[in-house]
C-alpha cells in the first residue's frame, strides 16, 4: 500500500498535464487513481486489519461532507444529469481527501516512516519546483496551450506543470513554512546545509510566480512560524524581500497594483484598482448577491458552475468558473452559513491541534504545518484554491502523518 500511497502523491509532478477537460471543468489523475487507493486501504483495513485509528480531522471533515451533501441534493434538482454527475463529484473528492489523510496516518506511523515520508515527500516537492523553473526559463509563454480546455493564459509567470501560477504560488506558500520546520529538526550541519538550498528555491519560485496572493500567503505563513520559533530571522527575510522587489520591475508593478487595490478598498482614496483585481472584486460581489437568496444553506454544493451561469455571473466553459475568486466565497454561496462553519471547524482542527503539538513537543515540524495551513487559509480569500486536489491532497496527507499514533 505505501507504493500505491507514493504514485498518489507522485501525481503532483505531472500534475495538470493529466488533465482531461469535461464541461468545462476536468478529470485529473489524481480523480481516478487516489479514490481507487482508498478504496482498497478502507478494504484492507475492513477485511484485514479490522482496526480503524481515529485522526482529530475525521469528524469534522465527515460533518463539512455531509452537509455539504445536503446542500447538493437541495440544490442540483434543476441541473441537467451530467451537470448533477459533474457537480456530485465534487463530494467524492472531499470523501477521498478524508480517506487518502486517514490512510496516510495508518501507513507512516513509527518514526522510521515517518522520516523516509518527509525525504521523500521533499523530493516529490523539489521535482514540482525544479520543473517550474523550467517551464519559467525555457517555456514563459504557455498561453497557446493553456487556453485549451478553458485555462486562464498566462506569460512570463512559474507555474511549471500546474499550468497556474496561483495554485502554484499557494503551494509554496503552505511549503515553505513546512519546510522551515522540518529545517529546524534536522540535526546534522550537511543536513541543514543541503535543506537549505530547497528552502531557497522555495523563495524564488514564489517569487516568480509573481502572484500578489502567493507573496500575501507566504510572508504571512513564514512570518507566523518565525514570530515563535525565530523572529531574529524576520529582520533577514524583509531585507532579502527588499532586495528581490527593488531588483525587479515586475514585482515592483505588482506590488505597486497591490497597495493601489487596498487603499481603494480600505482608505476609499483612489479608484486605480488593477483589471485583475477589479475583476475579483466583481465576483466577490456577485457571488455574496447570490448568497443572500439561500443563505443557510446555499445553491447547492459545487453547481455554483451552472447556477452562477443562469445568473449571468459566469461563463461555465470555463475551467475557473467552478467558484468565485475566493474559496471562503465559493463555499459559503454552494453550502450557505451551515457548510461554511463547518468548514471553519474542518480547517480550524487542522490548525489548532497541530498547533497545540507544538506548544506540548516543540515540534517544530507541528508548528511549520499549522502556519503553512494558515497561509493557505489566507490564500483562499484571494483565490479558489484549498480544495484543489493538487493542493489539499498534500495538506491532508500531512495532517494524517502529523497525527499521534495513539490517536
């Protein structure tokens, strides 16, 4: 099984090239090849081992699910049935998220898994970075391919085989305090010497990436894990930030549309907010609007594709249509206020226990996986990103190694 476990988790390196567009939307590898494991793992483990562990996630993981299944049986009534078959699907993928974490804290629970899981996990990472790298230098313009099956152009940005550099960006943003963590742990120098070089390349591929919602997320997510473990290190990162901005155009333009947008919004002081920030906006807007008609619990779980359509807001065709520009937006509109407090709780346990490790252990590892989850967090506002598979299927197989054996 921990083979089967690692071709999962490999499937982050090819990652949206094994795409295959449907409606709008796709089928990724991960969609059909992570639910087959976990139906085998939940089979062994019925069958075979007959013993089930009990990760602090599961509960309020399998209570988000079910309300969030509610919300779609109410909602998806009008839909045609292949648009009810595509917006379903989007259940079974938060089921196999849970199963896939379950599993991963059954598979690596002895400490020597558990370090040949981090090596390894920090390799899987390493090749996502370096073919980023790649497509950067040697592939800027993607925008030809990128437009097939209705995926958002972009030129000059990493975003490697994700085709995206905001998905990108905010998996950088979860890794990089991860690996300031693991970093910590280490004990030998050449260890700590050679880790460093991926803690590096972390930082200039996020700062590629040049998505003002991966910069937001990953100062927040590394200045968190600093303020508690190394805020002396703070003071160096602002002066190498500095640096890289000053020396850059680029960045300096989209930090510069960045503060623009935020004093309009805030201070009510300008009105140069960017088209892409415009453009967000817009779609916060009206998707609250939709909100307020089914306010408890929402349109119905993922149909926001089809019934944001009929109300003009998007064009389902395409691949961003699936939700509003802001995961936090998209789940309060397709689950109302029950399914998004119910989220909160999800995710929030995601934090707070690992959190709680780290003030009990001094972990450091515990402490880089809450703040890279809280980066995340922050990210979702800006983006539709922590339940995209390539995303949340590291985070909750992490959650699930994180997990006390005893659990």
């Amino acid at each position: 099984m921990k083979t089967f476990f690692w071709v999962c988790l490999g499937l982050l390196i090819p990652g949206m090239l094994l795409r295959i567009p449907v409606g709008g939307a796709g089928i990724l590898a991960t969609d059909i090849i992570v639910p087959f494991f976990c139906l085998l793992w939940l089979a062994k483990q019925i069958i075979v081992e007959r013993h089930f562990s009990r990760p602090s996630f599961l509960l309020p993981g399998f209570i988000f699910l079910g309300i969030a299944s509610i919300s779609f049986f109410g909602g998806a009534g009008s839909l045609f049935p292949v648009e009810q078959i595509i917006s379903g699907s989007y259940l079974v993928r938060i089921a196999y998220f849970l199963l896939f974490g379950w599993a991963a804290h059954d598979l690596f629970r002895r400490t020597e898994e558990q370090e040949k899981f981090w090596k390894r996990f920090f390799w899987i990472a390493s090749i996502v970075l370096l073919l980023g790298f790649i497509q950067f230098y040697f592939v800027p313009d993607i925008s030809r391919w990128s437009t097939e099956g209705g995926l958002d152009p972009h030129t000059g940005r990493l975003l490697g085989t994700w085709l995206d550099p905001n998905f990108m960006a905010g998996f950088i943003s979860f890794l990089f305090p991860l690996g300031l963590g693991y970093w910590y742990q280490l004990r030998k120098k050449k260890q700590k010497i050679g880790f460093s070089f991926f803690l590096i390349a972390c930082a200039l591929a996020l700062f590629f990436t040049f998505s003002r919602s991966g910069y937001l997320a990953g100062a927040f997510g590394v200045g968190l894990f600093l303020v508690l473990r190394d805020p002396k290190v703070l003071l160096i990162l602002l002066l190498c930030v500095g640096i890289g901005i000053a020396s850059n155009q680029r960045a300096q333009k989209r930090l510069t549309e960045f503060t623009g947008t935020i004093s309009a919004l805030l201070l009510h002081d300008t009105d140069e907010i960017d088209p892409t920030a415009n453009l967000r906006l817009k779609s916060w807007q009206e998707s609250l609007s939709l909100w307020e008609k089914y306010p408890i619990l929402g349109i119905g779980y993922n149909t926001y594709r089809y019934r944001a359509s009929e109300e003009g807001i998007v064009d389902e065709n395409y691949f961003s249509s699936g939700g509003s520009d802001s995961t936090h937006i998209t789940i309060l509109v397709t689950s109302g206020i029950i399914g998004f407090l119910a989220f909160l709780w999800f995710y929030g346990t995601l934090f707070w226990k690992n959190a709680q490790r780290f003030f009990w252990e001094k972990n450091e590892l515990f402490w880089g996986f809450s703040a890279g989850v809280a980066a995340l967090f922050l990210h979702g506002i800006f983006v539709n990103s922590i339940f995209f598979p390539l995303l949340f299927l590291p985070v909750i197989a992490i959650a699930g190694v994180l997990e006390p054996s005893q659990s």
